[in-house]
C-alpha cells in the first residue's frame, strides 16, 4: 500500500488562517453601546409578547374570533419571557451587589 504524501492547498491555508484571527476588541462605548441594544431588544421583545397577549384577551372577551387555546398559549409565552426577564435582572443586581462588596 502505497503512502501519498498531504499536500494542502494554498487557498484553503489562506481560509484556515482567516478564521483563526481574532477580531479586534471593541472600545468601551461599542461595547456598552452593544450591551445596551441587546438589553433594549430583549425588553422590547418582552413587551411586545404582554402586549400580544393582552390584544388575545381583549379579543377573547369581546366574542371575536379567536381560539381559547391560541389565548392560553399566549398568555403563558408572555409570563415565561417576563419571568425570564426578572430572574436576569435578579442575578445582575446579584452581581453588581457583589462587586461592591469586594475590597481592593
């Protein structure tokens, strides 16, 4: 059984060495600015699910056309996320708590 030797090729080198560097770190402000959208969008989507789920009530409740189980359904997505939301709110005062706490 004969042994081929590896050859690799040169593009596929270039890609591999593409991939391995590593990006350059952001400055505070884009870092605070891309925290900060994050958390925007993540309460944004929050709201947007309460006020899905109150619209499904309200719909419910004035006799329109609507399935009871699709209200249930998004009545408790909106009480996860929102339950969610308050448990990582919790742990990031938790921290931040903890950070005051230590002594230099």
């Amino acid at each position: 059984m004969a042994i081929n030797p590896v050859s690799l090729n040169l593009a596929n080198a270039q890609a591999i060495n593409d991939t391995n560097k590593i990006a350059a770190a952001p400055t505070p402000f884009e870092a605070q600015q891309s925290f900060a959208n994050t958390l925007k969008e993540a309460i944004a989507s929050v709201n947007h699910q309460q006020i899905q789920s109150d619209a499904m009530t309200q719909k419910l409740i004035n006799g329109e056309d609507v399935e009871l189980h699709e209200v249930m359904i998004s009545a408790q997505k909106a009480s996860v996320t929102l339950n969610a939301t308050m448990e990582v709110r919790n742990k990031a005062i938790e921290a931040y708590q903890e950070i005051m706490r230590m002594t230099i």
